[in-house]
C-alpha cells in the first residue's frame, strides 16, 4: 500500500516528533534534579541549606503546616538562570509567565531543636 503524504501532514508529523524529543529531554532534566535535591536535603537542615547550589526560591513561606505548634517552611524552587543578554525582565516579576522553568515544590517540616527535615518533594505538586 503506497500512500503519499501531503506536505502539511509531513511537517505535523516532524512537529510532532520534535516536540517529543524536548519533552523527554525535559523530564530527564527534572529525574535529575529531583535527585539533586533529595541528596541535597538528606538529613536535619538548618534555614541556610534549605536552598541548594544551583536553584533559587521562586516562592518561599513559613507556617504551621502540620498543626505541631513548630514552624515549618514551603518553597517552589527552579534552577538559576544562566545570564542572558537584553534579558528584559525578572523572575522576581510576578507579571512574567514567560519563563517555563521546571519547578519543584518542598515542604520541610520543623523540629524542636530548630533544625528543618524534608517532608515532601514534588515536581509539580505531592500526592497525601
């Protein structure tokens, strides 16, 4: 069966392909870090190393999430930016949904003795 293929449907069909490959490519980057930031926050932390080298806070609170009566702290965490020339606006800008950067969501859960401990680690969002 011979079928001739218009050049529309060709170039959806590279598309398609193409826009496959980056999404595998994006999930790999997010195993990875994942992995990054579950070594990174082995242990009892303390404030300073609840933000590993490499990522910045895109949000970050602090409150009593597990009704324990001890602060814990949330924080949507992305990797740095690399420098960009004519770069012309900020991750600090609210009004700027221009950047797709993977995200992770962390909760740390607070101790008596003030140190932090992971509780839960998300790509996006964690499942009770």
């Amino acid at each position: 069966m011979n079928k001739n293929f218009s050049v529309s449907q060709v170039i959806f069909i590279v598309v398609l392909f193409i826009v496959s490959i980056c999404h595998a490519t994006d999930d790999e980057g997010r195993a990875a870090d994942l992995l990054i930031l579950k070594k990174a926050f082995s242990g009892k932390l303390n404030e300073d190393q609840l933000i590993p080298k490499g990522f910045v806070a895109a949000k970050q609170t602090k409150g009593d999430m597990n009704g324990d009566g001890i602060a814990d702290v949330a924080l949507i965490l992305h990797r740095e930016l690399a420098k960009k020339k004519n770069l012309e606006k900020t991750l600090d800008d609210e009004s700027d949904d221009s950047f797709d950067l993977p995200k992770f969501v962390i909760l740390f859960k607070g101790t008596a003795d003030k140190p932090y401990e992971l509780w839960k680690l998300g790509k996006h969002h964690f499942r009770n």
